[in-house]
C-alpha cells in the first residue's frame, strides 16, 4: 500500500519547544498490536544537510563481509555501529561490528537527544548507520527481531540524502522467524494497491519513521534496488538493547 493511499490517525509532535519543525506525525495501524509513526520532516532542512554531510565524511564507513544462506559475499551497502558502554555485543549475518563510542562523534549524541525530544517516552541507546552510495545498493527482506531487542523493540529511523523506497510486508505465517536476506534484492516494485499486507513509504530527507509493537515479529521490511536513485543515502536506525 502507498504511503498516499493509507489513511493514517494525524498526530502533532507533543513536545513544542523541541528544535524540530513543527510538522505533524502520521500514525499507521497495521493491527494485531503493529505500528508505524512517520513524521515527515524531523529536522529543518539546513540542519539535515549539515548532519547529512559530516555524517558520509567523518563515520568510518566499512563494507563487511557476511553470510547469507551459507555463501559469503559483500553486503550491499557500508555501514557502522555505535552503542553505549557495556551493551551486548551486536552479530548478524555472521558478522560483528565494532561498537564505536556515542563521545567519538558528538553530532550524533545531539541528534540522539532530538529524537528523544521527538518521540517522549522512548529510550535508544545503540545506533546502526547504513549509507547506500547509489541505487546498487540496498538492504533486503528481513527483521530486526534480534533477541537482545526484546520481543517487541521500538526502531526510529531517520533519513537523510537521496529519497528512497521504504517497502513492508506481512510475514507468512508458516515461515520460521525472519532470516537476513541480504543477498535477496526486492527488485519487483510493490504495487499501490489496497493490499493491506504491503506498504510503501517514500523516506523524505530529514523524516522520522518508527516501527513499534510487533511489527519485527510480524512484518518484513527493505529499501529495494532503484536505477534512479543516483545519489548518497544515509539512514540512522536508533534501537535499545536490553
């Protein structure tokens, strides 16, 4: 289902002294206790461009190696990884990222409290960074249902750079929990219909969007191969390890 043909419950930022602009939230039930909160524009666009910009130049940027289906290859997109002291450590696909500092990059610890300030109640406290360098690159059909999540894990992802397609669908009921399906590019666009198992969100520089409740338990989601997309994206995806 296309972002523009979901019919979600309108929402305003609660916090009104926040640096944010003051757009307004929307909020999308995907039912049986699944969510998603997308809020256009988080940040002012100056403001974007300045993360966007010290973020692809001063993150060191790695491209691992990992395994998917049991063959090794590249993994389509560069990546790092921040968390606070003493959490577990982070492993998937066969790979271990090194947990860098929230101290070593301190643009990030400002954009960590603006995300606070946007969603009250909630508290992050380890950060995936991906940036996709072109339309080559991307992320396929998985979960973030690791277990040191928890079993129902709050996961806000901001954008910056190139728009890019933002695709969930409903995991089917007879599959064993989700794989990493890094290897597996959604190449076939989602069609805009009124499928209520599939969704489609066009991530605008500087938005917000948040998965909640069971939407890792339930729904699969990716950022597909797109020809057009010609530019750098870079994608923040905020989690609390338990």
């Amino acid at each position: 289902m296309n972002l523009n043909l979901t019919t979600p419950q309108n929402e305003t930022n609660e916090n009104p002294n926040s640096p944010t602009t003051k757009t307004k939230s929307e909020l999308f039930n995907l039912g049986q206790g699944s969510s998603v909160l997308y809020i256009p524009k988080l940040l002012v666009y100056e403001e974007s461009w300045n993360h966007f910009h010290y973020f692809n130049k001063h993150i060191p940027w790695t491209r691992p190696t990992i395994k998917v289906f049991g063959r090794s290859l590249l993994q389509p997109r560069d990546t790092c990884y921040v968390a606070s002291e003493g959490l577990p450590e982070l492993v998937y696909s066969g790979y271990q990222p090194r947990a860098y500092s929230w101290d070593e990059f301190p643009p990030l610890k400002k954009l960590l409290d603006e995300v606070h300030q946007a969603l009250p109640g909630s508290r992050f406290n380890s950060l995936l960074l991906n940036r996709y360098k072109g339309g080559n690159d991307y992320v396929g059909w998985h979960a973030d249902d690791e277990k040191l999540y928890g079993p129902t894990p709050e996961i806000a992802s901001v954008s910056f750079g190139c728009e890019r397609e933002f695709l969930l669908k409903k995991r089917p009921k007879k599959t064993p929990q989700a794989k990493r399906l890094d290897g597996e590019s959604p190449s076939k666009r989602v069609k805009k219909s009124k499928d209520p198992d599939q969704h489609t969100f066009m991530l605008k520089h500087g938005s917000l969007l948040v998965m909640r409740g069971y939407t890792q338990r339930d729904w699969l989601h990716s950022v597909p191969k797109r020809v057009k997309a010609d530019s750098i994206r870079i994608n923040l995806t905020f989690r609390l390890v338990l």
